[in-house]
C-alpha cells in the first residue's frame, strides 16, 4: 500500500519496505494529545526524577548499543566505528543533561523579597523557568543517533520537561523506530510517562505535527529549505510557536599567510579529512577555505589536490542528496573563474561518489560558490592581500562555524577577521576544523540566520532554555511556590535579592 | 503639508501641528544605517563604560524632568503624579540595568578547558553572549516614559550594546522627541556614540523599520492587531528577526469563596481601583473579576457597584481609543447574559469616558467577554462551584498576570487554580492587584501567545537577553578572547569547567 514506509540502503541502492506505516492525520492528532497529557506529570517528576529518567533512557540506548548500530550502518553506510562513537556521544548527552538537571541553575531561580526601592515598594516576586508544553522534533538524515529520535533535540526537551513527538527522517525509519522503543523503554523503567514520547512518520505528519494545537515549539535539523516550509506552516497557526532551526553552514576557514608558511603542509591532510569526513555530510563541514597566493599556499594546495585524488569514495544517505550532489558539483565546474583541481575514487554501487576539490581566486567569489553543498567537495579561495581576503568574508552569508588557522602570537589579522564575522558566526575556531560538536557546558552550535535562528544553541547546556519560559510569582504562600523558590532550599544556585548565591555544601 | 505630525490633547480633543515630520523611506533606511554603524563601538565600550552611559541618561532625564512631564500631562492628561511616579520608575530602570551590567550574570561566560570525557578529548570552549546589533523599538501609547522612547525596551537593549531605532507613537510625539533629545544628550555625555539612538515617526516609517536589513530584532509594547501586522512584515523579511511583542492582556482575577467572606469589603475597592487605574490603559488591567456567588460575594458586587458609580470621569489617550472603548460597551451591554451593574461620571470634553461595570454568570462567558478592552471598564463573573470557576477559567486565552485572592491558610483551591492557568499566565498574583510590574531581578511581564512570545520578558534583568545571542570560541588564543573569558578574570559570575564560580571578593 502506498503509506507504507521503505527503508533503502546507500550501500546498494535498493529499497524494501517496512512495517512502518505514514501516520495518518488523526494519528498525528492523537499522539500529540497523548504527548501534551503527560506534560504535567513529566514537570512534576521534578528534576531529580527525571535526572534518573535520562540516565536511564542512556543505559537503554547502551543496552541495545549493536542492534542500534547495526540498523544505522544498514540505513546509512556511515561505517560502525562512526556509528559506535555517535552512540556513545548520543548516550553522554543524556547523562550530561541529567547534570543539568541537578545541578539546577538551569532554572534561573531568583528570589526579591519585598523591600523598599527607588521607585517605591516591592513585592515579594520569585522567578523561574517552567517547560512550554509537547514540542515536535524533526530527525536529521545525517546523525542517525545524535541529531535524529534520541538525539540532542529530544534529550534537551525530555530534561526540560517536555513531552517529545518526533518526526522520524526517511532517510532511517528502522533505527528511528528502534532508538524510539529505547527511549520509551528507558522512561517506563523509572515510572515515568511512557507517552511522553512519541513518534510519526511521513512528510504530511511532519506538516501535521506543527501546526498540531498541543505542540509548543519545534526543534529541526536540516536544509534551510525544509525549515522555511516548516516555518511557513507555523506562521499560519492560530498561536505562534518558536521554531529551532538549525539549517544551513557554509563554514568557511582561513589560513593566514604565516600559518600557511609555519603548518601549511600539516593542515592541508587535516582540512581534506574535515570535509570528506561522515561524506561531507556535517553541518560544520568546511566548505571554503581560504588560502594565500604564496608559495606556502601554492603547497598547500597541491597537497590537497594529492589527498583528495587519493581519497575513497563513499556513500550519501539517500539518492536525494546523492543527485543534489551531482547537480551541485556541475554548477561548481561551470562557475566562472573556477577551475576543478581533483576528482576521487568513484564507485558505481548504491549512493556511492567521488570527493571533489575546486579553487577559484578571491575576486571571483560568486554567490553559486558560497552555498552550502552537502556532500564530500570544498572550495579554495585564494586570497592575495588582507584586504582581499576581508572584502571576500565580508560578503558571505551567516554561518555555525568560522576557522582560523594562524601562527603563534599572531593577532592582528586574526582578530580582523574575527571583526568581520563576528555578527556572522556562531562559533569561532581556532588552529582546528570546525566538524565535530562537543557537548559541553560552553558549547555553541547556532549563529544568525541562516545558520539558524540567532539567539539559541542546539548542542550543549543552554540548549535546554529553548523549552522553557519564565513564570513570576508575586506574593504567593510558600506551599503554592516550586519548591525550588521556598525559602530555605539550598541545594540549587539563586540570585537572592540581587545576590548570586551558590548551593550550600551539605545539601550538595 | 501632509507629512507634518500632529500632537492632540485628549482634555479638549484639539490637535496641533507640530515642527516634526514623518520620516522619510530614505531617511529611515539612512538612520538605521547609522545606529549600526555605531554597534561596533557601543558594544566596545564595554560593560563598565556603557553601565556609566546608562546612568548618564538616568542624569539627563532627572535633569529635565519638569519638562518632559508638562509635554507628557499635555499629550497623555494622565495626571502629573503619575507621570511622575512614571518618569522615576524610568530613570530607576536605567539605573537599574546599570547594575545589572556591572553585576555581568547576564553574559553567562561560560570556560570548559581542554580535557577528556566519556566522548572523547573536548577542546578548550568558551561561550558568552554578544549584541545581537541595531534594534527596533516602537513606543507605546499608555505609558509615555516606561513603555515609550526611554523605556524598558531601550533601556534593555542599550545596555546589551545594541543601538537603538525608536519609532514614537501618535500620540505622544512632543513627549517622545523630548526623550529622544534627553536619551542622546545622557550619551554624548559619557563620551558614548550619539548615533546608537535614532527616532522615527508615522506609520510608514513603522514599517519600514522592520523591514530593514539593518534592523537585528524589534522590541514592540502595543496591540495584538499591531503586533501582528509588523510580524507579518518580519516574515516577509529576506533574513527573519526575533519580534518581541508584548500585545494583549486579559488578566482574570479570582476571589475564593473564604477570600470573599474574609476580606470581600476591603478587595472590593481595591479592585475598582486597579481596573481604573490610569482610565484603565493597562495591559496588566484585571479585566475579568470571578466572585463567588453568595453573600459575601453579593455584598462585594454590590461595594464595587457603588464605587464605579461615584468614580470620576477620565481621559483617555487618544480619540481611537476612546472610540473603541464606546464600541466594546455597546458589544458588552448586548451580549447574553451580561448586565450592566454601573456607569460612572462622565464627561463631554476631549477623551473623556466614565467607568463601567458589567456582570455575567460563569455559564454564559462568552469570546466578546474575554477579550482584552482598553478602558476603565471589568467584567464581573460569577462562579457558583469549583467545577465552574476551573472550567471557565480553562476556556480562556493566556495573560500576562492570574490574581488569586485566598484566605489564610487556603491551599487547595488556589492550587488547582494555579494548575488551570499555569500554561497560560506570565506572573500569579496572590493576595493583590496585577497593575504595577515592579522593575526587579525576579520580575516577568510576558506570558504565553497572544500575551507576547512565551520566552522572553520585556520588563525586569532578564529583558537584556531578548538582544543577546551567544558566540563560542574553541581553542581561541588569551588576547583574541573578551576580557570576560580570559583567565585569570574574576570579577563576574563564571561556571568554569561545570562549577559557577563567583567573582572573588577583592575585585568586586
């Protein structure tokens, strides 16, 4: 029938079907009701319990750690020891979250007692952060583990308190469907809301789950174009809700001139390894890089050129993104100006092509060369002056990553560049390649549109926030209060009256 | 000429030329220009240098207080005590995000170093927030300073180090231009750039502002239909901005059966004079009072007949509002159920309007009585049982304030009040009256759609983030990092490597 979900393989090229089935509308409807219906006792579970659910949603991704990887390698062609690391990055989230959680400053919990100002007298007010409500994620193709169904999306949700729908990515609807049974597996061993997870399949679900009345913000990782439809939909609710998309990175790199001459030769393996790793198809892949017309620079590229023509082929995710490929790579070799310096390994089988390097000078940087490109290919950019370089990153468009190579104690062009993109770049690296997201405290995976929407990250900490809201209380008895602003609870950081005040070590 | 702006009086109702224009296309499309311009260095000003700015306009608008308040008694007549208690709160909130700055909480600086974990070796991260850049803010109408040119809006934003493009409303331009000139004046002072406030005026010029491409996010305090228009030219924008509207406000009351019987006599006034606080032009107005139906509550209608119908007449702001207020009695005095218990004095001058009272029984609650009505005019409801009050009260759109009237020791139904209104109510109100949003660290004035956008708060510390996003730098050399991320800096809150640490003694 023709609802059913197919499952195909990168490997082979072949399709087969599944068990899974397009969910329907009133299915759609129904799950997200479900999921809105346990969103007061996943607040109440309080943050101690639903620590424990996240530790334990990781131990069951844990426990079914080669089922789940077996089925991804099967959907994907990522290779096993990418998809183990993936795992145990996806697994670390939760348990980082679980941190969060209890180390509780998340909640931004502040306490004004009444006293007199300035301005006259004040009540007592207390503040702090509750969960919105269900959200809908959207499973990314290229994670099949980390940004799709137990993804950082859904583990940053589930700490805040909300109930989580997930729309599963075509490109894996088995492992979505297997990591879904873990996570309701890890919930329901706490005793915690098993319908607190949820998750629908088809692109008409997808539609359905945001513009659905119980859902309360989206999470999405994926092309600006499939965000901007999403988007689009959401604008037509009755009730605006906040839609995370992470979407689009160019991610370009720069080698300063002395960098080239002191490490040229040790960045240019490490800079074609960054864009042909998972086969080009990362967020931060670095799709341009610039480098200087010098003889350092001529080097550098020359070994590129090496490494690129001796690089493997390998397979995309799905012939979607294997034909955009193909398309991309014809309108990189027709741009003016650009010449095409290495082809790789190609292979016939499956989703299977080739890496590919071209080189085009700074002057000639064109609009067609400065989109993002999923897939295993960079772009050069040879700049001469330093003005050169500034004029050709002044007019890129936004993206999660800038790189910057540059030699010990060199910091006058360094921190021009950083002057130009600073209003574009969601993070800055430095003396290293921009693929690879660590989940961490000071992790920043976002930057201003078309990265994403500006003010908020995807990976780390602060992702929480994006499923929380404030809620004020003036003048409320302690009993009706969370117990996190009663008086006397000690074991979370407060702001107290103006005062940042740290949990007292006993109660820690 | 055409494109002169009037300034009206609404104690006669006379309009005035006056010597402002409305801003050209080419003049707003040129002044934003200018505001970003100025980004660069507001923002390197710092948080000491821009903490001192922000007390120098706190300076230049006690310095022509007297002024200001003639221009805004002439163009509001909302009483030189309250625009003075008004301009004092302003002031205070300059001063007050003055400290905010120096306290640097808001930056969340956040250091992990290089090291290991569970997923493998973590490079050195470190993340604060950065100005998003120049910014929208269109002044409201009800509150000539707080709401307005020098309010909460600006004064967030200015302390973010985002410049700031005000557009001024209709009907206070005399007022607005003077604050603009006050704003500006306390900049130059300190040496800061002038061009990091701009103003604008008229409808079109509205418009344009948030069409522009220099234009990083909108702060706007005003209707729901207003709001809604703008956002609608945001979605039209070739890179979408973040809208903070603050919109609408219903915000339901509720006296318990033991609050009535304890202290009906003494609520009942109070009520009165909160919903006709400032002819009832708050956003935070309680316009929908539930009483129970029994002898207190009888014997409190009754107190609150009598005090609408010994109120005096006011003026309200402008003839649009007054000729809004007429048509939403005309649609209140006709819909079912609904009486009109009281009309208080009125008067033929100018805005003037009476006050007015209405009343229904929770059964009959219709849409026309739960929605917001600019005025000094509430609507009593009466609730014979628990089950009625809950579900009437589950029934409404979200407010930015619930008020629940309890009696001692009362904890049930305030609780299950609490859980009703939760996931639609901005700040809860115990024991009090929702007009007066005190500028503090625990404040929140926002609350669900269509109170404003769930996340964010235009009023309290917590404000400045609407203009923030954050930046990551990974590996970054010492002297390419903020001063805040350096090691060795201790002066403000910092979680380094997952522990908050708080600035040492010495250097605070």
């Amino acid at each position: 029938v023709s609802d059913t979900i197919s499952s195909s393989s990168p490997r082979t090229g072949a399709t087969r079907a599944t068990e899974l089935r397009a969910t329907s509308k009133a299915d759609v409807r129904r799950l997200c009701g479900l999921a809105q219906g346990s969103a007061h006792e996943l607040e109440r579970l309080g943050r101690e319990d639903r620590a424990a659910m996240l530790d334990s949603i990781a131990d069951t991704l844990e426990n079914n750690h080669e089922a789940l990887v077996t089925a991804a390698d099967d959907e994907t062609a990522l290779g096993t020891t990418r998809l183990n690391g993936e795992l145990t990055r996806t697994t670390f989230q939760f348990r980082f979250f679980a941190e969060v959680l209890r180390e509780g400053s998340y909640l931004e919990a502040t306490i004004d007692h009444a006293g007199s100002t300035a301005m006259g007298p004040r009540p007592d007010l207390r503040r702090m952060l509750v969960p919105l409500g269900a959200v809908g994620v959207f499973g990314a193709s290229n994670f099949p583990f980390a940004f799709s169904v137990p993804g950082g999306d859904t583990a940053s949700a589930l700490a805040a308190g909300c109930p989580v729908v997930v729309k599963a990515h075509e490109a894996h609807p088995l492992t979505s469907q297997l990591s879904f049974e873990a996570l309701r597996a890890g919930i329901e061993a706490v005793g915690a809301p098993a319908d607190a997870i949820q998750i629908v399949y088809g692109r008409d679900a997808g539609a359905e789950l945001v513009a659905d009345p119980d859902i309360h913000a989206v999470g999405f990782t994926g092309s600006l174009g499939g965000g901007e439809a999403l988007l689009s939909i959401i604008e037509g609710r009755d009730e605006p809700i906040p839609f995370y998309g992470e979407l689009s990175g160019l991610n370009p790199l720069v080698v300063t001139p002395r960098a080239a001459e002191a490490r040229g030769a040790s960045i240019a393996p490490d800079l074609v390894a960054s864009f042909t790793l998972g086969a080009g198809q990362f967020c931060t892949k670095p799709g341009l890089a610039f480098i200087p017309t010098s003889p350092s620079g001529d080097e550098m590229v020359a070994l590129m050129t090496e490494a690129v023509r001796k690089s493997p082929a390998q397979y995309l995710l799905t012939t979607g993104i294997a034909s955009a490929y193909e398309g991309r790579l014809a309108e990189l070799g027709r741009a003016v100006g650009v010449t095409r310096l290495a082809v790789g390994d190609s292979d016939s089988n499956g989703f299977a092509v080739g890496s590919q390097l071209f080189t085009v000078q700074s002057g000639q940087l064109s609009k067609t060369l400065t989109q993002e490109c999923f897939g295993p290919v960079s772009v050069i950019v040879r700049y001469g002056t330093q003005a050169e370089l500034l004029d050709a990153l002044g007019a890129l468009e936004s993206s999660l990553t800038t790189s910057i190579h540059l030699s010990d104690d060199e910091a006058e062009l360094p921190s021009l560049i950083e002057q130009t993109m600073r209003g574009r770049t969601g993070r800055f690296v430095y003396n290293g390649y921009p693929t690879g997201v660590a989940v961490a405290w000071a992790q920043h995976h976002g930057g201003p549109w078309p990265s994403t929407n500006s003010l908020h990250t995807s990976v780390g900490a602060t992702a929480i926030r994006r499923f929380l809201r404030p809620v004020a209380w003036q003048s409320a008895p302690q009993e009706l209060l969370p117990a996190e602003l009663r008086d006397g609870f000690t074991s979370i950081p407060r702001r107290v009256d103006g005062v940042l005040t740290l949990p007292t070590a006993e109660v820690r």
